[in-house]
C-alpha cells in the first residue's frame, strides 16, 4: 500500500464501525417507537360488523 496502510485500514475500521453503529441505532429506535406505539394504544375491541340478511 506505498507506506499508507496505517491509514487504509484506520479509514476501513472507522468506516465499519459508522456503519455497525448505524445499524444499531437505528434497531433501537425501531424497538423504541414499537413500544411506544404498542403502549400508547390500548388494545381496542375487535370491530363488530353489521350482519347482512339475505332476502329469500
């Protein structure tokens, strides 16, 4: 690498660890909006439909 690899493999590592943190933080921000969504709803009855006679 001409003398330069010291500073290939800093640039290489800091790039995967932006990226792995990335991806985590962006997994903790789903798990955290999931929750909030799921606490923030109470569970809701299921939805009554009206029967539909048929006319014979």
């Amino acid at each position: 690498m001409g003398g330069y690899a010291a500073y290939v493999w800093t640039a290489y590592g800091i790039t995967a660890v932006v990226i792995g943190l990335n991806v985590w933080l962006a997994q903790r921000r789903y798990s955290k909006a999931l929750l909030a969504v799921r606490t923030a709803q109470p569970e809701a009855e299921p939805v009554r439909r009206p029967t539909v006679r048929k006319m014979t």
